[in-house]
C-alpha cells in the first residue's frame, strides 16, 4: 500500500509504501530510509526493500518513503537537514496508523540514509532502538552526551570490504563516544552487498538486533 504525508516545514509531499500483515494486536513500526538520492537511491534499492519485507514478516509495519526529490516526491536535495525532516515526518505518519502500537518504534537505514537516520534518532526520545547499514564513517561525529533518547540501542552493520563504511574503526569510535553499540561485521562483501548471502547475514543482524530490543534486550 502507498501513499503520501505532508512535510509541515517545507509544505511537500512524500511518496511512501507500508507493508504490513493484519493482525488484531498493535504491531511496532519501523521506518526505513534509503540511500544517497544524488547517486540514484530510493525506496526500491534491494537493502531497504529486503529488510522490510522481513521485519513485515515478524510482525512489523513498515514504511518505507522517497526522500524529497526521488520517485513521487516533491521538493529537491537539502543537504541533509531537510532529508532530516523527512524522517520525522514520516515516524510521525508511521505512528498515526491505528495499526501501530506509537510506543513502540525503530528507525533503520542504509548508506546516506542510515546517517541522516542516526541524526534523527539520538533526537527522538520515543524511539525503541536504531540499525544501521554501511553507515559513512565520515558522517560520524557526535558524542553520547548529545542525546536527548539517553541510551538508545544501536546497531551498525558493515561489510569488511566496505571502503566508506570502516565498520571496526565506526564501532570504536561509537564506543569511545559513550554510545550503546553493537556491530556485525560481514565478511567478503562491500558497501552494497550485492551477493545474497551477505544481504541475508546484514537483513538478518537487523531483525535480530530490533527482536532483541522488543522482548527485553539485547
């Protein structure tokens, strides 16, 4: 199912697709955010689309949207902060489905969109825990004192051959900055993670990590 939500700042709309199986119990609810939109990411790339077909499958709702500029949505590139605004926009649109239990909420990303997605969550006070996939090194300079959530469960996942995603160095540094991370480095895969099974060793790490969180955990 697609759709659109009202960016209130900008006065934009933006193009989204749920997935999600009926159920009489609230379900948690993620939002996905997908890479660079400069180099051709939308909400279609194999990562985003993989990982919310599994999380559907264990009782998620997912959404997953186009940045401004990308596929239907309107508006262009902002350098960031408007992208930021998006994924604000689209946790609150995910939260006003009366399928989703608005208590209980992740965010995930890939590449661009799993840093632009970091910024948003070490905001959002609300969030249950944050994923991310080939998260750019060059992205990552905060402390944990920065925190409005206080300790939100992070996971980042890297491939070993990943030249922008230097998953070791990125955990450490994550560390030595307070914050509550885990990693899962893949072996014999880059950035892109084109061979299924690193695509289904990230996919899974995701689900598990956020599986975790909700029964109590990690």
């Amino acid at each position: 199912m697609d759709g659109s939500f009202t960016v209130p700042k900008d006065d934009i709309k933006i193009e989204y697709e749920i997935r999600y199986f009926q159920s009489i119990r609230k379900q948690p609810g993620v939002v996905l955010c997908h890479p660079d939109p400069r180099l051709g990411g939308s909400f279609n790339n194999h990562i985003v689309s993989a990982i919310a077909h599994e999380l559907a499958g264990k009782g998620y709702f997912t959404l997953k949207f186009n940045f401004r500029g990308v596929g239907k949505s309107e508006g262009s590139f902002a350098e960031g902060k408007g992208e930021q605004r998006d994924i604000k926009a689209a946790l609150e649109k995910l939260r006003s489905f009366k399928e989703v239990d608005s208590e209980n909420i992740y965010l995930a990303g890939y590449s661009f969109g799993s840093a632009m997605a970091f910024e948003v969550a070490i905001q959002d006070q609300k969030l249950k825990a944050y994923a991310g996939i080939g998260y750019p090194n060059d992205y990552f300079k905060h402390k944990a004192s920065e925190q409005k959530h206080g300790k939100l469960p992070v996971l980042m996942v890297g491939g070993l051959k990943d030249p922008w995603c230097k998953i070791h160095p990125l955990g450490a540094a994550m560390k030595k900055g307070g914050f509550d991370i885990r990693t899962i480095a893949v072996a014999e895969t880059d950035h892109f993670f084109t061979d299924r099974k690193s695509l289904d060793r990230a996919v899974s790490g995701v689900v598990e990590f956020f599986e975790a969180v909700r029964k109590g955990g990690p």
